[in-house]
RNA sequence: GGUGGAGUGGCCGAGAGGCGAGGCACAGGACUGCAAAUCCUGCUACACGGGUUCAAAUCCCGUCUCCACCUCCA
C-alpha cells in the first residue's frame, strides 16, 4: 500500500510526508482576515484543507489543526470607521458569517481557532528575540521593522530575489522611517482614534505577519509539519512569517501547501472586481453538499473557473450519487460502511488527487447501478460502501448529520402522504387509466415531487425549491 | 522587469514517454403504457513550429496566448 506525498511550495516537488513527531500532525491555516463576507475562494481554502485533515486523521494520524482568525487589519479598521460600527463589531459579525459558511459546507472545526487580537503578548516574544539579535529595530515612527538585510535568508518560498522586487508606494512614502524599503512592518505604532496595545517598545497593534507566527509557537511549536494558504500568501505573509520564525530562532513549518484560486470569467475573484461569489448567495441556489461537491472536485493545486453550468451539472451529479446510495440503503436495509478500495488509497496519497477519486467514484456507480437492477446485494454493498468512504473523506456524506436538513423531521409524515398519492397512481395504472396516473405524477411534479419507478416500485425525491 | 502557473474533444477536467481517466452535453439502442431513472453503444482530444526517441499530450529548443504574485488578498 501506498504512503503519502505532499507537494511542498518550498521544493516545488513531491515528497514522502514524515510527520516530526510519529503519529501525530500539526496543521497550522492561514485562516480569514475577517473585514468581508465569505465568498467561495475563501471556503475553498479551508474546504481544501479539510479534506487533507480527514484524510491524514482517516491515515491514522492524530491531527492538531490550527486556523486563525485575523480580527484586526487596516481594512477592518479603515471599514469600521466609515459604517460607523466599532471595529471588533465589524471583526466579530464577518468572523460569525466565516464560521457559518464554513459549517454549511461541513468544514469540520479546528482543533482551536486563536483571534490576533487574543494573542498580543504572544507577540511580544518573538518581537523581543529579534531585537535581541540586531534583527528587528524600532523606528523614529513607533513602528517596529524587521530587517530584512540581517537574515540568513530570506524569499526562500517564493524563490525571488529582494533586488527583483517593485518597490510599493507606501515603502516610498515611509521610506524615512525604513532601514530599507523591503523591511516589513512588525508592530505598528499606535494612532488617534484606533486600537492599540502596550509593548516595551511603545503601545500599537500588530502588523500582518506576526500574529501567525506568534499563534503557531503558541500552539504547534517551534517546528510543526503543515503550514497551508491560498497561493497569494507566499509573498508577502508566508515570507515574512518564515523571516519572523527563523530570526527567532524557531525551525518552522516543514512542508507549505498552498491552494489555488476560484476564478471567475478568468480572473481571480477579489471585491475590487466586483466578482465575488459569496457563499451565501450559492447556497440559496444548491444544498451546501452539493456546493462542497462542486469546490471540492478540482485539485486543490488547479485553478478552478466558476460557472454556473458547471456548478449545475455538478450538483446532478452528485445526486445521481446520493440517489444510488439511498436506493443501496433501502435495499439492504442499513446505510453503507465507509471503505477504502486500494486504488482510492493511491489516489488520496498522491498529493490529494481528488479528480482521479471522482473517476473512482462514477465506475463505482455504474457498477452499483448495474448490481441494483441485477439484485445483486453483495455488489451493491461492495459498491456502496466504497463510494461512501470516499464521500467520507471529501466531507460529502449524505448521511452526515451536518447535512441533515431541518426538514428531516418532516421525512416520515411527507413520506406517508406521497405514499398515498402513489398507491392511487399504481391503482389507476393497474386499470390502464393512463391520464388518472399521469396527472397524479404530474401534480407531484408541479409540487416539487419527482417520481421514478424502479423494480422495487416507484421512489420519490424532492427537487430543490429555487431549481424548479 | 523579476518569480511562478496554465493552454487537452461541444463543455468541464485527470494524466506527465508506450495498455482510449472520468463526467456533462449530444446521437443511437435496451427497459417503460408514456416518461423519469438506469444500463449498453457511439463521439479517439492534447496551443503552434521544430527536435530527441522504435514510441511524445508527456522530454528538449523556440513561438504565441492567458492567469497569478512582486508589501490589501484564500
């Protein structure tokens, strides 16, 4: 049987993952600067991420994974200010509306999911060892830079050059208060009117960077395995928390994946396009299953181009799916046990290849379809039970109680009704009234209640509301 | 300018030297009172130009196009 491989952004290669401490992983997540709604980029970050968490603890592995929430940025403030609401009031509605997105989609939670704002004097340990080694210093401003000429090393992960690099017009601006233009911001100094906290070297808030990299000593460690983001983090955020870690001394992440994006009509999605796709809108549209189904089918690595169409068929599909499964349940009389065929192994340890999972799944589905119409109990178990553990893993198990609708309560009562109506249409039927049983079927139908005769009788299925 | 990524059939989307990934759509067929669902069959593609090789979508050289990052970003 195969072992896991994981592409590593630093070697930009495939290698066997070796977890430092045996048995056990250590996740950290670059998790949402919380100053917007939640659109399907940002989800498909953590649903990437948590499909690589359930098939490492699936593996055998005790997972620690740690997602942040960033709660204090310039936008956060900048957006306050102008709705008029207190900045944490700001930070705190977004936060909920992550955490609600994400627990639509069956995202499971993190192990513990730290606030910048929870964790400023874990900050101020870094700070204080890289000034004690010359390699951070406090500016005329209140400002605390890291510098970045002392390191070592430094762009290892981007694998730039610091002269290659465009200078941005706010290095220009502050260059007087700069060693150097690429020097990052540590600690900002505190100004009228927004929130700051006390540290040896003046009272300000944190910059971007050190927050991460303050929370992943805090809770992973001077060395941990795993550190993910979206691709656009590399540079600057992963950078600097790597120059951050290291200057302090710290060893750091072993292995950085990074996830593409969800582009629309090409492009990256971004608020500044005016592109975004929030979650809440495209769940009004498909179940979150099926939404989970659709971001989560691409190779995390590949950009994914949003579309309609594609998010429709998608969601056909998917039903097709769960329509086989619920039949394969009613026929044995018990809901598959997830297994793992040796192929779907394969698949899931090279480097999370999902899309040859999907291919796993529709052969599967075809033969479990052939075994349902042939009563072939022990096929359509082997059949079923294989499509569920790798529904399992991607986190789109139908019979996952995160996706058990409020409805579910409702089930037996509309299943005794839609009974009803059918054994009319089977008595109609039976005395060849063909207009009777079709205007039974038609009127289910109007109603949102498909109907499909199989050998075992006729089934219902209930049509989503906004599909009709 | 620097650093990466991508271009595969009508559409989506894997693969990374040699047995047609897969899905959707479409066409034909089986089943059905008719449908739906399901199954079977068909649709044989790799941006362009060279090269290496017995063999190239895959490796090499060149070209074109698109995307991302270069201090807001998942």
């Amino acid at each position: 049987m195969s072992s896991l491989a994981l592409y590593n952004t630093l070697t930009r290669q495939s290698h066997p993952f070796v977890p430092i401490k045996s048995g056990e992983v250590s996740i950290y997540l670059c998790g949402a600067t919380v100053q917007g709604s939640p659109h399907i980029g940002h989800i498909r970050s953590g649903l990437n991420f948590d499909i690589l968490r359930r098939w490492l603890t699936k593996s055998g592995y005790t997972v620690t994974f740690i997602r942040n929430v960033t709660d204090i940025d310039d936008k956060i403030l900048q957006k306050a200010a102008i709705e008029g609401t207190p900045w944490w009031a700001l930070a705190a509605k977004y936060e909920r509306e992550f955490s609600q997105a994400y627990a639509a989609l069956n995202v499971l939670a993190p192990t513990y999911e730290p606030r910048a704002t929870g964790h400023i004097t874990q900050m101020i340990e870094p700070m204080a060892r890289l000034m004690e080694k010359g390699l951070a210093y406090s500016a005329s401003n209140g400002d605390v830079y890291l510098e970045v000429s002392k390191l070592d090393s430094y762009l290892t992960l981007s694998h730039q050059k610091v002269e290659d690099l465009q200078s941005s017009t706010e290095d220009v601006r502050s260059e007087s208060y700069k060693r150097d233009p690429h020097d990052f911001a540590l600690w900002k100094s505190a100004k009228e009117g927004e929130p700051s906290w006390p540290t040896p070297w003046g009272s300000g808030r944190p910059g971007w960077h050190l927050e991460c990299s303050a929370m992943i000593y805090a809770y992973l460690g001077e060395a941990f395995d795993i550190h993910g983001g979206g691709l656009d983090l590399i540079f600057p955020h992963h950078e600097n928390e790597i120059a951050q870690s290291h200057g302090a001394g710290w060893p750091f992440a072993n292995v950085w994946m990074h996830n593409a994006w969800v582009t629309a009509s090409g492009e990256k999605m971004s608020k500044s396009l005016g592109n975004s796709l929030l979650v809440s809108t495209l769940l009004k549209k498909v179940r979150g299953i099926e939404l989970r189904w659709y971001l989560g089918s691409a190779h995390y690595r590949s950009m994914m181009e949003f579309s309609q169409e594609a998010l429709d068929d998608s969601s056909t599909a998917f039903r097709r799916i769960e329509s086989f499964l619920f039949r394969a349940t009613e026929i044995l009389g018990k809901p598959p046990t997830p297994t793992f065929a040796p192929q779907f192994v394969d698949a899931m340890n090279d480097d999370l290849a999902v899309p040859l999972v999907l291919a796993q799944i529709a052969e599967n589905l075809r033969i479990g379809n052939i075994a349902l119409t042939n009563n072939d109990d022990k096929a359509i178990s082997v059949a079923a039970n294989e499509i569920r553990g790798a529904l399992e893993i991607l986190g789109c198990d139908p019979f996952d109680p995160a996706f058990a609708s409020s409805a579910a309560d409702l089930a037996p009562t509309l299943d005794g009704v839609i009974a009803l109506a059918l054994e009319q249409r089977n008595a109609a039927r039976a005395r060849k009234d063909f207009a009777a049983s079709d205007a039974i079927r038609d009127g289910l139908s109007d109603l949102g209640v498909s109907i499909e005769d199989t050998p075992q009788g006729p089934r219902w299925s209930i049509t989503p509301m906004e599909k009709r």
